[in-house]
C-alpha cells in the first residue's frame, strides 16, 4: 500500500505548503504512529523471511551435493 492510498483510507490530509502532515489531533497522530509501526513490522518480517528461504537454499544445496 503507497502513502496515497494510505491518505485516502485514514483521511489523512496534506499540508501542500509545508510538505507535511498537518497533525492537530492527538488521534490523527496516534493512527499515523500506529501505521508506521505496522509498516515496520511487516518490513522486519519481510526480511525474516528473506534469511530462512537462504538457509533452506543452502540446506538443499548441501543435501544435493551429498548424495
């Protein structure tokens, strides 16, 4: 999901002079901390997930050239 589609489905509004989130409401702050850490969260898991299919590869491989 990009940051437009993001600023669509939470109602988020730009600042266009600014360049930046117009934050006025502690709950429009508090839902733009929770999709930053839900956005790092699914980015550590990615690259989980990226080390344990190289392992596998490797396993595979040396179980290949063993036999």
């Amino acid at each position: 999901m990009n940051e437009r589609e993001l600023n669509t489905l939470f109602n988020i509004v730009t600042e266009p002079e600014q360049n930046a989130y117009k934050l006025d409401s502690v709950k429009k702050m508090q839902e733009i901390q929770r999709i930053i850490r839900v956005l790092e969260i699914s980015k550590a898991q990615k690259e989980s997930f990226k080390q344990i299919s190289a392992r596998g590869l490797v396993a595979f491989k040396m179980l290949v050239s063993n036999n």
